[in-house]
C-alpha cells in the first residue's frame, strides 16, 4: 500500500509517499510559498508511484474522533465544528481535503488526529473546572502533536532499551510537551487548542481568560479579532516586539542587547524548565528527557538553558556532546542520571503508520464479508 502522507503549514506544504508496511520512502518533495492549496496539491510529483491511499496529520476532531479515521462526511462536520479551536490548523486541512477530493477522487482519505495519542490520558488530568454543560459539549484537555510525541516515545524506546518515565520536549515554531510514563501519554501541556501551554512563535501560551474577558470589555473587539491578535500577534513575537517569532531572530536579537527578545527567550525557558520539574513528580521521577523539534533538535544554547538548574533531578548536560555532533543522539553526561537526548521527530511516518492500520483492518472487514 502506498500512502501519500501531506504535512501542511501556513505556506508550505511538505510530503512523503511511503510503501507499507515496510517503511519505504518511495517520494518527497516540498512546496513553498502556497497561497492555493488545491494548486500546490495538484503540483505534487508523485512520479510513476501509484498512490492507494492519502494520510492527513489532522488537528482537531473533538471528543468523538480522537483517533484515526477514514475521512467521511461526519469527520469533516466534526473539523468545521472544531475549527474554532483551531483555526489555522483545521482551515487548512480542511481544504486540502476537499481539493484532493477533487484531484483523486477514487482515492481513500485517511485523518490521523494529533489527539489520538493523548487519549491515555487520566480524567483528572483532562478535565478542567468548568461548568458541566460545558464539558459535555467537548471543553476538555486534547492534546497536540501527538505523531511528534509518539514517535519520540518510539525512538526513545529503541535507542534506550525500554519504556522509561521521559518527558518529550518538542520546541518550535509550535512548541508542546508532553508526560510519557512507561509508554503512556500522562499529561501534555496544550490543551482544549493548540493555543495553550507553552509560548509558540505567534500564539500565545497559557493566559487567564478573564484577561481576555477584560480587553474584550474594554475595546469593545470582536471574537474574530481578538482570535486574530493571539493567535498572530502573541507569543515570542508578541513579549519581543519581533514579528514572527522566530527564536533563531530572538537569538540574533539578544547579541545585540536586545531585552525584550531577551525577556521572550527567559519566559520560554522558565515554562519549559517548570513543566520538566511538574511532569517529573507526576511520573514520580524522570529516566530520560528528549528534545525534538526545530528548536529542540538544533539549538545547543536553548537545550542548555532549559536543563541549567534541574541537577537537583539528576539532569546534567555534557557541553561537547551538547554543542558538537549530528543525528540523533545522547547530549547527557555520562553520570548524569536523567538521559538527555537531542532527536529528529518524523510525524509522517506515524501517521502512516496509523493510517496503514486502520486501512489493513477496514480491508480485511471489507474481504471476510
């Protein structure tokens, strides 16, 4: 089975096609400064592989599709009712579906949700203090980069040997992390969105809501345009002033004294450093910590910084193997009691995986009747 497994962004559009179940990548390209999806999608090479079956790595469905589906039309109901809570991410899947329902229209569409990983979750951990008719109508702790996490958890397990107590860091434009005790999701930091928990790029982290209760009151602004400020204005651009939000800026920035893109950056490590301490005494002790991601991956200072003062948990970095060497690998000392890691996530691979499965499975129901 071919998957042709789609990875879109604000303005790109990234993809793999993978055989399965072996693993093969047959394809990948990239297509950047998309303004049209259908147009980007239409552009996608595919060379003489056919393709039996498109993968999404799909955001948010709500309580009732925190899993892997074949898209139909109740899976796309459930998108738009959501998009709300997610507006950049859904809106884009959405019509990335509706044009590949047009490009290949003969072809199964599968939705990997991000929540699906964190539905292990315990109650206690995902329900928030609400009214209860709120949480019947799905206000809950989701969880996001749930493929990010899980493959992590999967590499982690093949480079130490088992399923350990591990809190995966992955640090980016997008940043989340998340409490994986013995191959279980515990506790992640975003939560009803991909708006809360750490800070993001341009999306605010954690904020009261009666903050925005206040400014809403005060100015008078619609829903439409407060939405618009903290999902684009906030976060690392928002505490910098830097447009963006892009920590390699803030980086340069803080070289040039600059305190705001200095202040963004302490915020930053302050939530990912406190969140290590929390999730450790929710596992009750930490075996390894893993960062991931485009900042997690390839920012030594960062990594650095995030573990400087938790030697108190047995976390200690060695500074060469920190600031020196590629692929994924050990940054730890070597009597450092948490195993430090610096890895390349794959989400595609887990989405296809999932897709694959749930394919297989709905093939062989389709046979035995």
């Amino acid at each position: 089975m071919n998957l042709l497994v789609p990875n879109l962004g604000s303005t790109s559009l990234k993809y793999q096609i993978l055989e399965m179940p072996s693993e093969k990548v047959l394809a990948k390209g990239r297509v950047e400064r998309v303004r049209d999806y259908h147009e980007a999608i239409a552009s996608i090479s595919t060379g003489d592989n056919r393709i039996d079956a498109v993968a999404f790595k799909a955001v948010h469905g709500g309580p009732r599709y925190r899993g892997t589906f074949v898209i139909d039309a109740d899976v796309i109901r459930s998108m738009e009712t959501f998009l709300p809570a997610a507006p950049a991410h859904n809106t884009i899947y959405l019509a990335a579906i509706r044009a590949f329902q047009d490009i290949l229209p003969a072809v199964p569409l599968v939705a990997a949700f991000e929540t699906e990983f964190h539905a292990t979750m315990p109650e206690y951990a995902r329900a928030y203090g609400v009214p209860g008719p709120w949480r019947d109508r799905g206000i809950s702790k989701y969880g996001f980069h749930g493929a990010s996490h899980q493959y992590i958890r999967e590499r982690c397990r093949e480079l130490l040997g088992a399923h350990l107590r591990l809190v995966s860091a992955h640090l980016g434009g997008s940043s989340s992390m998340c409490a994986i005790d013995r191959g279980r999701s515990i506790d992640t930091t975003m939560g009803f969105s991909p708006q809360s928990g750490l800070e993001n790029a341009t999306r605010h982290g954690d904020l009261d809501v009666f903050a925005v209760l206040f400014m809403i009151e005060r100015h008078g602004w619609s829903p439409e345009e407060v939405r618009r400020q903290l999902a684009g204005e906030g976060g690392l651009a928002g505490l910098s002033g830097i447009p963006g939000g892009d920590v390699r800026d803030l980086e340069e920035a803080c070289q040039a004294a600059n305190p705001q893109a200095e202040l963004a950056l302490q915020v930053f490590v302050y939530q990912v450093k406190k969140t290590i301490g929390a999730y450790a005494a929710a596992m009750g002790g930490l075996d390894a910590l893993a960062f991931t991601g485009g900042i997690g991956e390839n920012s030594a200072r960062l990594r650095a910084a995030c573990c400087e003062g938790l030697e108190f948990l047995g976390i200690r970095l060695d500074p060469a193997k920190n600031t020196t060497g590629t692929g994924d690998r050990v940054v730890s000392a070597p009597d450092s009691a948490v195993i430090v890691l610096a890895l390349a996530t794959n989400e595609e691979l887990i989405v296809a995986r999932r897709a694959y499965k749930v394919l297989a499975a709905s093939e062989r129901t389709s046979t035995a009747s």
